[in-house]
C-alpha cells in the first residue's frame, strides 16, 4: 500500500512538472520559428505602422507598433482575409476565429485567435501591443486567403460578440510572409 501511495504521488509530481514546463514554454522563441509581417495603412494610404507574427513555442507571437495615429484606446484584430480594400476595409472579412469561439478575452466562451488586447495610442501618436496567442499557426495565418491586423476606431470592450463594439475600422495591413 505504501509503494502505491508512493508511487501515485511520484507520478502526479511528475505530471505537475510536466505541465509547469509547458506553461513556462508557452511563447519561447522558436529557432528558425518563420515570420510573417503586416504594414498597416490608414484609408487614404498612410502609413501608420506594422503588425509582425512570428512563431513561438504554442503560438504565434503577435506585436503591433503603430505611430501617427489618433490618441486614444483602439481594437487590434486579426482577421480572416488578406485584403485591405478602402475605404472601410470590410474586405479584411471577421475576426479570426479558427476554433469557433465567441468574441473577447473577458467572455466566458471566448476567445477569437484573431481577439488581440486593446492598442492604446498615446498623445504622440504612438502605442504598442506584444501579446502571444496560445494554438495560433503560421499555416492558419496564411491560409489560401491570407489575413489581416485591423484597428478599429474605439476601444474593444473584449466581450461583446463578433467584435466588441470597438467601431470602424481605421487602420489594416495585410500579413505576408518575411
């Protein structure tokens, strides 16, 4: 009985370990991980930044750095299809949502891949966001369609299903491969 005991502890510090070591792993840097980029233009062509993906251990890796932007709290999405059409960029499609999810990071059935953290833009135009998305691939980001990184005009409430009520869309580049 005491061999048991000791032997069924020994295992469930294994699997504890096992599963610590996941978690720490989560977002590592991948070698020779590959690397996708996204210019974002405003509706008449500005350029007002870059989203970049790159591979990590259980994800991807996402960072947008945006400059010459209006102040304030925006959505930051991707999205389903690699195209920015002005003026409204209704051709970047809905969010990405590869695993059918409900939208938002604070509801209970969510969230989209594609649900990024709110993009707060300073009084100098500029903001950033770095965020790893656990599941997301590099294959599903440049499916046959491609994708897209939008930012929408208000803030994204990350619970409201499709997209938040963040607003319009401001901002889009289209993710291609680097």
């Amino acid at each position: 009985m005491r061999i048991a005991i000791i032997a069924g502890g020994l295992a469930a510090t294994l699997a504890l370990a096992a599963c610590h070591e996941d978690k720490a792993a989560l977002g590592a840097p991948t070698p020779q991980g590959a690397r996708a980029v996204a210019m974002l233009r405003t509706a008449d062509g500005a350029d007002v930044g870059r989203a970049t993906a790159t591979e990590v251990s259980g994800g991807l890796r996402i960072t947008v750095d945006a400059s010459a932007m209006p102040p304030g709290t925006h959505g930051a999405h991707i999205h389903t299809t690699g195209k920015c059409d002005a003026p409204d960029f209704a051709s970047a499609g809905g969010h990405w949502n590869p695993t059918s999810m409900k939208h938002g990071s604070m509801n209970p059935q969510g969230p989209h891949e594609g649900d990024l953290p709110n993009l707060v833009i300073g009084a100098d135009g500029r903001g950033t966001i770095g965020v790893t998305v656990p599941g997301a691939t590099m294959a599903g980001l440049l499916d046959a369609d491609g994708s897209a990184l939008v930012v929408h005009a208000k803030a994204d409430d990350l619970m409201t299903d499709p997209s938040g009520n963040s607003g319009g869309r401001v901002a889009c580049g289209v993710f291609t491969a680097s």
